[in-house]
C-alpha cells in the first residue's frame, strides 16, 4: 500500500496567503513537487472548483480541501498548520489545521477507505488536538498514520437501554436512518455520518447510516429501513435507490449541514416523526420535484430556475444538431429549392425510380425531410424536459403534449418555456396528493400524464398561446429584422454572451435563441441562419484564443495548460466552448475578459458581412453549411488573434497579487 503521507508533504505554522485559494494553489504545488501529481495546474483546478461547490470548513478550525483529478499520480495527503488561520467556510470561525486529499481518478476502494477513514478521525477532539500540539512533522505523519490504522469506529448506535419488556410506539427508542453523500466521496460523507451517530447517540435514538461515498456501499437492511420513524438525506447528490424510503417522514439538507449541525438534524427528524403533515419521500419511483431537490442541496429558487430552463436546452440540443446538420446536407445535395419538392420526391420515388434532377436530387430531399422532422420536436422537446427537471419521468409525457400545442399555436420557444413550466408544476402538483394505495400505482403512468395535460395544454390553448405567440412573433422579427449598425451591435452581444461563461447560462441563453430560429431560415430570409453563424463563430474563439496563447507566450502557461492548449486548437475548429474552460478556472479575470473581447468582434464581423450558417453545431467541419465561408473563417481569425494577445498581455501586465511562496512558508528546520 502507497505511504498516502511522508514529511516533505506537511507545513507546520506555514503561512500560505490570507484565502482558500492560495492556500490550495500552495499545497498543490507542494504535492506536485514531491512528485506524486503531473500538473499544478490541473491539480488546483480540480480541488478548487470543488472547493467552490461547498465549502470544505468544519467546526474546530478544520479544513479539507479535496478532490479526484486526473492529474494526481498516487492518493496523497498534505497537511498544514496555518499561522494565520484561513476561512474555509465553517461557521465557528477560520481553520488552522488543513488537510488536502489529493484522490487520483480511479483510485481503488482500500485508497479511498482509507482517505475516508482519516477524515472521520478529524471529528475527534483528541486527534486534532495532538494536531496542535505536535512540534514536527515526523509527529503529524506518525499521529496520521495510528488513525488511518485504527478500525473504523462508525456503526449503528447501540439501542438504550430499555427497563419495560413491551415495545410499543409511545416508550420505544426512536429509530432513524439516514444517508450522507458528498460529490467526491471521500471525506464529507464519511464526516457527517459519524457526526450524525454520535449526535444521535447522545440523543439516546437509534441511528443507523448508509454512506454513499466513492467506494463500496453497504445498502441499509430493508427491515431497519422498514422500522424506521423518519429519515435524513444530508447529500449533496442524489440518493440512489430513494424508493427504498418511500412514505418516511424525511429531513434534506446538503451534507455539510450533518457535519456543523447533526444534533439539530437529529431533532427535526424526531419532530417530523410525530408530525402526520411533515414531508414524505415520494411514493412513485422516488421521483424528485425541483422543489424537494433544492431543499436537499440548499438552493435558492432563482438557482433551481434555472437548472430547471438548463435541463430543457441540453436535452433539446441534439435534436437540433442532427436535424439542423441533415438540412444543411439536404440544401448540399438538392439545392435550396428542396424544400418545395422535398415531400413530393420522398414520397413518390424511390433509389429504384429516381426523380428528374437524379440520385443528388432525391437523397437531398430524403436528408432534408428527416431533418425537418427531427427539428420538428425542437419546441416539445424542450416543453418536455422542463417538465422533466421539475416532476422527473411524469412530467415528460404532459411537458411534450404542452410544447406540441405551443407549436400548433406558433408560440415558439417562449412558448415552449411556458408551456413546460406549467406541465411540470401540474404534474408535480397531481403528484403531491395523498391517494389510495391500490390507486399508487396509476399516479405516474396513467393519471398524472392524463390530468396534467389537460391542465397544462388547456391553459395553452385557451388563454396563455395566442398572446405567448404574438410575442414571440413580435420579437423574433425586430430580432432577425435587424440591419446595418443594429445588426452588428446584435452580434456583438451574442458575441459577448458566447464568451462570458463558456457553456454556461449565459453561453446557453445566446445558443437557445439562435437553434430556435433556425428552422425559419429561408433564401429570402436569412437573417435567424446569419445569427446562427454568429453564435458558432463566436463560441469557436476562446478554445482557440487559448491554444493560440500558449504557442505566443509559453511562460506564461504552465505544462498543463499547454497541453491543454494542444487539445483546444481541435475542441475549438470544433465549436466546443468548453475548451477554455481549464484555463478560465485557473485565472478566471485574465482569460474571460480578453476572450469577449475576441468573441463580440468575431460576432460584429459575422452579422455585418451576412455570414450564414444552416447548421446548428460542427464549426468549421460544417463549412459546405456556411453561407460566405471566407468571410466566417477571416471572423473567427481576427477574434482568435485579439482574444489570445489579449490573453497574454493580461498575463503580463496584470499580474496577480503575489503570496507567499512554499519557499518563504515552511519552516527552516524541514529542509525543503
């Protein structure tokens, strides 16, 4: 087994800068320097981004960066006692004892016990007090090293003691299960389930945990699951197997929480206990509303809306991207005036009897027709998916039914929006109502899909649709209408919203709106495929501004990034925006910044010299679908070039507030 920690891997009374981020970028510098990660930079970008999913602070001046990274080459532990204390977010004040744990990817079980096993022993008051008290690191490694061989202490806590023969329900001990996880799965889970059993001890309740952490998991007899009074999900992910639990009183709350407050946990599981009106894990198939997610994550509502609206668009995308790529070969082979005889020449001929114009006539024809189907379910397929991310699987059936209908109406997109909220909240609604067991199992095949339609698709069709589709109209044609200026001004903003979050809510929002339109494309009206040119060449620009970068400055880049760079030129002629974001997560107010620049001039470009693209996705590998081919090529150039020098002049003039170095911060006596 791999020694996960040594003394050239701890800082005693080490001073590694006033934030979490420097204190992470440090100790993964110093974890790389002992040769046990590839990179620095893909090490920090992985434990700080999950630094930035949930804070890693825990009461005692604790703290345990973590994360898995591909760049970690063994499982590692470094481990540093702060002068000054950092705040990692626990609510009784800043850490002075840090633990990085440092997984690789596919880190076997015994590692990942192990990682688990030294997070649990950071609970104990004794452990960490010899922390404190140890004057070398030979101390630290050998304290770490008696926890991490100890048996794990965690289990069930024992029942109490009862003096009465007769269990009944009013002087039984309480019974409660629970289930922590975490994203990562190695130290939070395992943290709050020890937490939970000895707040529960304490309370005198019967608590017995299923930890769903990165190794093996012992799933929760179904008897005790069965006996149980309420349950506590403290996760940060969801629950498998939820059905387990279904009709339990249940307490959600992220898993920190059973790490700072399990006691309190505790008690609001025994109040919802007696509570015949506290909330139950649903019956049908553990399905989850967007509600009872954000209560389990800590949300807020805006947060869920969100995820919510995001769910639709990622779902929708691929019907767009295959059926806009087939138009575009469709107009490749038949010309544009397939869309008049597409239907004709599909249904009356075959290979076998060829239509006049030959085989590139009819195979236009049939590739158009299949793509003009599948963009067909654009709409529904977003209405539906909103549905889904707010009722899970019923909502499907009543959130595609309602995008049909904002279809039939002409209300679009927005009204596919629309549509979708309201058959989500309808079949969440439906969901809630306590029922007949027999009649359980037809809630989500049979009633739910029936009532929820007809809630949701009648307020379409009798009230909401008809304004909902002169909206849409009105701003779709002052949209595409554009001209001149306003056209390159559209572009630039496009442009800009491409490149502001590189994939994300924003990115989305600006991709939403382009696949939209994109069906309505015609020869005479090009305007929603010149948007949709603008859109792809403005995302292409960040991944290639990046790979550009570090070929002008390789300084200014670490090996990492430059390998990454090497990757970005493909991911980039691609239009895949997401290429830039390892080097956006390392210097976000350097690489962001220069890259809208780069994206709102690219956009500017595209709309003002009318470069058009019928395909939704493909970038440059889709050029027989782009309308002024070298027109969109010499944008995307242009915008690569000001992104990337911009990129490098940040990096050299805007330089970052320095922090103490590894060098200045361990003491003398290590020698290192």
């Amino acid at each position: 087994m791999t020694t996960l920690i040594n003394t050239d891997l701890v800082l005693l009374d080490a001073n590694l800068g006033t934030d979490t981020t420097s204190v992470i970028r440090n100790l993964a510098e110093l974890i790389a320097e002992t040769g046990r990660a590839s990179a620095v930079e893909g090490l920090f970008a992985d434990a700080l981004a999950r630094e930035q999913k949930t804070a890693t602070g825990v009461p005692g001046g604790i703290a345990i960066p973590h994360c898995r990274s591909e760049a970690v080459l063994e499982p590692t532990l470094a481990m540093a006692r702060l002068n000054p204390s950092v705040d990692f977010g626990a609510k009784d004040g800043p850490a002075d004892i840090i633990f990085f744990i440092a997984a690789p990817a596919g880190a076997d079980n015994a590692h990942l016990k192990l990682l688990s096993k030294l997070a649990r022993s950071l609970i104990k008051k004794d452990f960490t007090a010899a922390l404190r008290a140890a004057t070398t690191p030979a101390e630290i490694v050998a304290l770490v090293d008696e926890a991490l061989a100890d048996k794990p202490k965690v289990a069930a806590a024992p029942a109490a003691a009862a003096p009465a023969a007769v269990d009944t329900p009013t002087t039984r001990q309480k019974r409660i299960v629970a289930v922590t996880a975490c994203p990562t799965g190695i130290a939070h889970t395992y943290m709050a389930a020890d937490s939970l059993v000895l707040a529960a001890q304490e309370a005198g309740v019967d608590l017995q945990v299923e930890t769903q952490g990165s190794g093996a998991v012992t799933p929760l007899d179904p008897a005790v699951i069965a006996a149980a009074d309420a349950v506590i999900f403290a996760v940060d992910v969801d629950v498998r197997g939820k059905e387990r639990f279904a009709g339990k009183p249940v307490i959600n709350a992220p898993v920190k929480r059973g790490i700072d407050e399990p006691a309190k946990m505790i008690q609001e599981a025994l109040a919802a206990a007696d509570n015949p009106n506290a909330h139950r894990v649903p019956h049908f198939g553990a399905e989850e509303t967007a509600d009872q997610k954000a209560q389990s994550s800590g949300e807020s509502l805006g947060a869920k809306i969100k995820k919510v609206l995001l769910t639709g668009v990622s779902y929708m995308i691929p019907f767009v991207a295959g059926g806009g790529l087939l138009i575009a070969l469709g107009f490749l082979l038949g010309g544009y005036d397939v869309t008049d005889v597409a239907k004709d020449v599909v249904l009356k001929n075959s290979l076998f009897n060829l239509p006049d114009g030959g085989l590139m006539i009819y195979l236009g024809a049939v590739a158009f027709t299949i793509g003009n189907l599948s963009m067909s379910f654009l709409v529904p397929a977003l209405a539906g998916y909103i549905a889904f991310g707010i009722a899970d699987r019923p909502g499907i059936a009543p959130g595609f039914t309602a995008g049909a209908i904002a279809v039939f109406m002409g209300a679009g997109f927005l009204g596919g929006l629309v549509g979708g909220i309201l058959a989500g909240l309808a079949a969440y609604w439906i969901g809630s109502w306590k029922v007949p067991r027999w009649l359980r199992g037809l809630m989500p095949v049979v009633i739910i899909p029936l009532l929820g339609s007809i809630i949701a698709s009648g307020a379409m069709l009798l009230f909401l649709g008809a304004p909902i589709a002169a909206l849409s109209n009105g701003l779709n044609s002052w949209l595409t209408g554009m001209t001149g200026t306003s056209a390159v001004i559209l572009g630039m903003i496009l442009g800009l919203m491409m490149c502001f979050d590189l994939g994300g809510p924003v990115n989305k929002v600006a991709y939403a709106f382009a696949v939209a339109g994109l069906g309505t494309g015609t020869a005479l009206n090009q305007a929603p495929w010149e948007i949709m040119a603008t859109v792809m060449a403005a995302g292409m620009v960040p991944p290639l501004a990046l790979a550009l970068a570090t070929v002008l400055d390789k300084k200014r880049f670490s090996l990492a990034e430059r390998e990454n760079g090497k990757a970005a030129w493909l991911l980039g002629a691609s239009f895949i925006s997401e290429g830039a974001i390892p080097f956006a997560a390392a210097d976000p107010l350097r690489v962001i910044p220069a890259t809208m620049v780069g994206g709102a001039i690219t956009g500017a470009m595209t709309m003002g010299f009318h470069v058009t693209s019928q395909a939704p996705h493909g970038g440059i590998f889709v050029f027989f679908a782009i309308g002024n081919v070298g027109m969109f090529i010499l944008s995307i150039v242009v915008g690569t070039i000001v992104s990337a020098l911009g990129v490098v002049a940040l990096k050299r003039w805007a330089v970052r507030k320095p922090v103490d170095s590894l060098a200045t911060a361990q003491p003398a006596s290590q020698g290192n």
